[in-house]
C-alpha cells in the first residue's frame, strides 16, 4: 500500500508543479504584453522554491520563476516573477526607453502650483 501512495504522492507533486508553471508562463506573457515587450521562446524557467506564509495563515510553495523578453526584438533580458500560492508577488523586468518616457508622459502626480494671487 505504500508505494501506490508514494506513487500517487508523486504524480500530485508532478501535477502540481505544471500547472505552476503554466500559470508562471501565463502570468510573464501578460506582463510582457502589458509593457509592450515581446517574451522570448514562451519558456518559463524555476529557479528558486521555498516556503512562505500566505494571507490565510498558512505555508504554501513561493515559486521564483524567470524568462527571457526583448525590448526591440533584437536583444535578449532576463526578467523574474515570484509566484505564492498562485499569487503574483513581485516581478522584475527591463522596460524599453520609449515606455518610460511615455509613462511620465501618462503619470497620475498633478503638479503644484504656487496659488495664485487674487486681485
């Protein structure tokens, strides 16, 4: 009997890491599409597994995934995701020149000006 469990243990650990994967995949592909990059390959790669506590109290697997992007279709940049429980918590990529001028250009800070006098 212990082996069918270790078995089956196996095969939802395997299950498991898939869809987190996929979901990896799914989730960068978004981000990449969201900043206007191209993701490279549609490869998403582990790097890093540990365990941290989710909003609900208890431990869960904190996936760190990376995947290459190009800004213009000529060169190559690593970005990272790290995923909880399914969860996007932090990403790191490079943005291409153009999309950071056009977000100062888009920012939500209104400017202050000194009042104006009222004669």
């Amino acid at each position: 009997m212990l082996p069918l469990i270790l078995i089956l243990l196996g095969f939802y650990v395997w299950q498991s890491a898939l869809k987190a994967r996929e979901q990896a995949r799914a989730v960068s592909h978004a981000l990449c599409a969201r900043a206007q990059v191209q993701l490279l390959d549609q490869t998403v790669a582990l790097q890093r597994v540990g365990f941290a506590r989710g909003a609900d109290g208890w431990l869960h697997l904190r996936r760190r995934y990376r995947f290459e992007l190009s800004t213009d279709g000529l060169d190559r940049h690593q970005g990272t995701l790290e995923l909880l429980n399914g969860v996007l918590l932090s990403h790191s990529m490079p943005m291409p020149d153009d999309a950071s001028a056009s977000a100062t250009s888009r920012s939500n800070v209104i400017e202050l000006r000194p009042p104006s006098s009222v004669h």
